[in-house]
C-alpha cells in the first residue's frame, strides 16, 4: 500500500507541475487549461437502521463494513485534477484524474481516470468524441458527477455513483453531438454513442477490452434559454453484457470460466427534467433498468429496477451571494431482486462474489451557500427512510473548485 501510494504522489505531482506551466498560449498556438474540484466533510449518523432485514443482510453479505455514503467523523472525497488541451479551434483533448478515496468503511486513496478524450466539433449542429467519457445519459451523471462545487446537496447521488454500478455512468467509445437552434429561445441537443460494454462486475473501470459486447446510448434534449433555463430531455441505453451464471445468491463466489458464460442484455430509460430560474431550481430524474437473458438457478429470465430523484432549492441571498434551502428525495425500488449481473463484485484469482445490494428512500434538508466564488458550504439532514443506513445524519460540507 505504501508504494501504491507513493506512485500516486508521483503521478499526481508530477501532473500538477506540467500543467502549471502550461496555463498561457504556446507560440504553435495550443492552449491548455488546468481545473480541479474536492470537498471535505464533518458529521455524524444517529439510530437504528429502520429496515432490520436489510441491516442483517448487508451485515452479512455488504461489499463494505458501513454503507457508501454514511459519515462520521471528518472525510475526503479526493482531488478531480482536469486538464483541457484546446489544439486549434475545432480539436480538443482533455484528461480527468481522480485521487480518490473509498466511499465504504474503507480507507486508502486509489488513482482513478475518468475522462480522458478527443473532441472534434464540425460545427454547432455536428462533432465527434472518441475515448473515454460520462456515459450520456440523463442531467447528472453528465453535470453533477461526484462534483460538489456544482451540487446543492450533500450526499451523492447513489443511483448514478460509480462504485454502486447502478447504472454505466462510463464508457469508451465514440459519440455523435451537436444543437439545432429551433427559435430564438428553444435549441435541440442531441448525443448518440457507441462503444464498449459494461465489465463482469458493474462497478469495474474498463479501458479496453477482449470480449463481445456493445454499449449503445442516445439523448434528446430541448433547452430554452434566457434568464431562466429549462432542459427537458430523454435519454436511454442498451448494453450487451458478457458476464457469468452461478450467483444467484448473496455470497455466491464462481470461478470466471467459458463454462459458466452468459450475455446479458441491460436497457435503461431516462427521462429528466432540471429548471435553474431566479427563484427556484429544480431536478427531477428517473431510471429504469431492465436485464434480458439472465436466467438462472432460483433467478427469472429478466428483471428490472427503478430508481428516482428529485431536488428543489430557492435561490436566496445573503450578503449577495447565493444561500440556497433545498429539499431533496432518492428512491431505489427492487435493487435486491436486479439478477446475476447487479451486486456482483471482483473476489480475487478470477473470481466472482454476489453483494448485498438494497433498496434506498431518503429525504434531504438543507442549506448551500456560495462563501467564495469557487467554494460552497453546506449542512444538510439526511433521513433514511430503508436500507441498512441509520435513519438519522448531519452533514457539514465545504466543497471547492478552481
């Protein structure tokens, strides 16, 4: 562990200094640009889990002694560091790394990529990605992700965060994009891509693989624009999946071999709505997942799980910068009962083991306020309403951004 972190440190040292040098324009004309986010929390969770099933079970079989997104005590998220590379006016590149750090009972900081592209942009109908990017899905996953400058609340966003692998929040591949200008207020966006599939394990970072296997995704977007800002959009996706049967069960653990193959095919639909306007903002976003072909001792052929989320916040001001109350709802239906494929993770010498997965509502209260031009400050209620969490958490949150 001690080398891995020292590898870390070198490779995040080493990215810090050569992007500092590369914020003013090169005499060929390439420009570059150097951006990076993190937060810190403070807080405690109070109670009994009011789902005693689920409490036992996650005891028993949870990936983690604590469950993601609990806190207790002070914490770090990790450091996004992105660097953009803006080769002439129609190529870009750019990188995102991400120190990060577990969000269970773990501990240790682990580097992870999470973007890291070419952009070629024809023109504002037409342009081209190619790498690895946020799967274009929905308004979090391509806004919000794990970025908490740019949230009002405090916890993430479980149903789109990576290391639950709800949904595929990314994937290598190649997108189409581009915006019609249908009025002078109402533009149309689209994204459609294709690229690899989702791993084994639905929480696995892939960067190029061996097997079949495809990811298809596509968006639709209307956007009216002017002092208040509406997106209406709908999104989906379809993955054929090559993973293993024998995991029926929580604690299941199969040897990954030819034998035990199977493809699984997972849709999701996405509609969402997000309103920012004088007074008020608001999100809303809903996911289906569907899996086909799955079937398995004790497991039907194809099962399905939901999940949404809704936030509202008002934006006031005090000393004329933003103070914002907000409330916010998550909900997560049959995540229990999602298959072979939801829950599995990697145990080590070619091995897979079945985690306990459960089902989430929980309703938030809070306040955000813009201290700084690139920090905000939070404290927030979190009541959970299921699941192995305790029913009761206070959250103190500075979050920053440069």
């Amino acid at each position: 562990m001690k080398k891995l972190n020292k590898r870390i440190l070198i490779l995040l040292l080493l990215s810090v200094g050569f992007n500092l040098q590369t914020f003013a324009q090169r005499e060929d004309g390439v420009r570059m640009r150097f951006n990076g986010f993190g937060d810190i929390t403070a807080g405690t969770t109070l109670g009994t889990p009011l789902d005693k099933t689920a409490d036992s079970l996650f005891k028993q079989f949870g990936e983690d002694p604590y469950p993601k997104g609990t806190n207790k005590g002070i914490g770090v998220q990790g450091l996004d560091l992105v660097n953009t590379v803006f080769i002439n006016d129609n190529l870009t590149v750019q990188s995102e790394v991400n120190l990060q750090v577990p969000r269970g009972g773990t501990t240790g900081p682990s580097l992870d990529v999470e973007r890291l592209y070419m952009d070629y942009k024809v023109s504002d109908k037409l342009g081209f990605q190619a790498g690895l990017m946020f799967t274009p899905i929905g308004f979090i996953n391509r806004n919000l992700y794990s970025r908490a400058w740019l949230m009002n609340s405090v916890h993430m966003f479980r149903l789109v965060e990576e290391e639950s692998g709800m949904v595929p929040n990314h994937f290598v591949g190649a997108n189409t994009y581009g915006t019609f200008q249908l009025s002078e207020a109402l533009s149309m966006k689209y994204i459609v891509g294709l690229g690899n599939a989702r791993g084994k394990t639905p929480d696995a970072s892939i960067y190029a693989r061996n097997e079949d296997g495809y990811q298809a995704t596509g968006l639709l977007e209307f956007i009216i624009q002017g002092p208040k800002d509406l997106r209406v959009g709908l999104s989906g996706y379809s993955n054929k999946i090559p993973t293993y049967r024998g995991l029926s069960n929580y604690g299941n653990t199969i040897q990954m071999d030819d034998s035990m193959a199977v493809n699984i095919q997972e849709t999701g639909f996405n509609p969402y709505v997000h309103y920012y306007g004088r007074r008020f903002e608001f999100t809303g976003e809903y996911h289906s997942i569907y899996y086909a072909g799955a079937k398995d001792i004790g497991q039907p052929s194809s099962t399905f799980f939901q999940g949404a989320i809704v936030e509202l916040a008002y934006n006031g001001k005090f000393k004329e910068k933003r103070l914002a109350p907000y409330v916010r709802y998550d909900m997560i239906i049959n995540a229990k009962n999602s298959g072979i494929y939801h829950g599995t993770r990697s145990a080590g010498n070619n091995t897979l083991v079945k985690k306990y997965e459960s089902d989430l509502s929980s309703v938030m209260v809070g306040l955000c306020y813009d201290l700084f031009a690139f920090n905000r400050i939070k404290i927030e209620y979190a009541y959970y309403l299921n699941g192995p969490f305790q029913p009761h958490a206070i959250v103190f949150q500075t979050a920053f951004g440069f």
